[in-house]
C-alpha cells in the first residue's frame, strides 16, 4: 500500500543563513571597496570632487534602470555582476529603485559640496565602515533585537568602529564632543532608518555633517 503521505524535508535553516551571511559579506565588500571617496574629496579639489561623482552618479542611475528595464548590455555588464548584491526590492520590485551605491555616491557629491574637506571625508568614512560592521556583526552574532531587525551587537559595533574613525581622524578633525554627538546621531539613524524615510547610505553622512559642521 502506497504511503498516505510523503515524508518532508525540514528545512535547513543553517544552510540558509549561511548564504544570507555569504551574501551580505559579498554586498559589505564593495561597500568598504569605496573608502576611496573619502579619499578623494579630501585630496581633489572640491569642484573635481563633485563633478567626478555627478557623472559617476547619473552614470549608476542610467546603468542600475537600464538593467531594470532589462536591456540586454545592462543584463550583461550590471546584472551579471551585482545581482548577488541587489535586495529583493532592488531587483524583482515593480517599481524601480536604485540601489544602495546610487545613495552612496548621492551622498559622497553632496557631502563635499555641503561641507569641509575633513568633514565630508570623516562621514563618508564612518558612513562606509561603520554600517558595514554592523551588518556584518549583526548578521553573524546579533542575539539581542532592539528595533525590528536591529540588533544590540550590530548597533555596539556601528558605535564603536564611528567612535574609532573619529579619533584616527583627529589630526584632520579634533576629536571632542562634537565628534562623539555625531557618532550616537549616526547610530540612532542607523537604528531607525525606516522611520527616517531615507536610505542610511545618505542619512548618515549628512547628519555626521550637519552635526560636525554646526558643533565644530
């Protein structure tokens, strides 16, 4: 007699998160690959600083659409290459939305037009290694939720590593309390990026900024 059932396979919940951790790694990796933008705005001259990342911006845009609208050499260039990278809504939404390096090279033009050399570069820097610290340390040993997918670890390691780029900057920007209210401001906008509205690739090095330019 043939069985009134078939057995199921459990799901394998390690597995998963195995290659949600080996995602999220692949995405941080470019992510920190961009360091060289603080880089630049702080050794370029202003006006080349921002031309150079206006025309890297539109550039992303009409790439990261064009992959959207699947034509065929964005498929292959685009697609091919940071599909790992995209979240679902980036990829299979739709609606279009750019991903999160349109937002960091928004952040990186605005960021040098709005604000001093070594501000604009100590924002973008907290903004590229802080978030990914903490998605990474959150994604590998956050236990302890304290807003939605926010974990306690992840937030320590934003704050800390913020806190750490602030001082290795003080030859360029004293440190003092300026920079520690910069730091718990990008912290908290990390933590509550939904209710900001805004990708934390921009919210955080503006408020870095504007906290900086308006305490220092």
């Amino acid at each position: 007699m043939p069985p009134l059932y078939k057995s199921l396979k459990k799901p394998d919940y390690r597995s998963d998160f195995n290659k949600s951790l080996k995602k999220e790694v692949y995405r941080k990796a470019l992510h920190i690959s961009a360091l060289w933008i603080p880089w630049v705005i702080y050794v370029a001259e202003t006006d080349f600083a921002a031309v150079l990342f206006a025309l890297l911006l539109c550039g992303d845009f009409i790439w990261e659409y064009a992959n959207y609208k699947k034509y065929d050499w964005a498929r292959q260039t685009f697609g091919r290459f940071f599909f790992k990278t995209l979240r679902s809504g980036e990829c299979c939404g739709r609606f279009f939305k750019a991903s999160g390096a349109t937002y960091v090279l928004l952040a990186a033009l605005l960021s040098s037009v709005l604000f001093s050399k070594p501000v604009a570069a100590l924002a973008m820097t907290i903004m590229l290694i802080s978030d990914t610290l903490a998605a990474l340390v959150g994604k590998k040993f956050g236990r302890e939720k304290i807003y939605k997918g926010k974990t306690l670890e992840g937030t320590v390691a934003f704050l800390s590593s913020a806190l750490f780029a602030t001082v290795l900057f003080n030859p360029l920007y004293p440190f003092g309390i300026a920079s520690v209210a910069a730091c718990l401001a990008a912290t908290l906008v990390e933590i509550y990026e939904d209710k900001i509205g805004m990708d934390d690739n921009l919210s955080i090095p503006l408020v870095v900024g504007i906290v900086l330019t308006a305490m220092g």
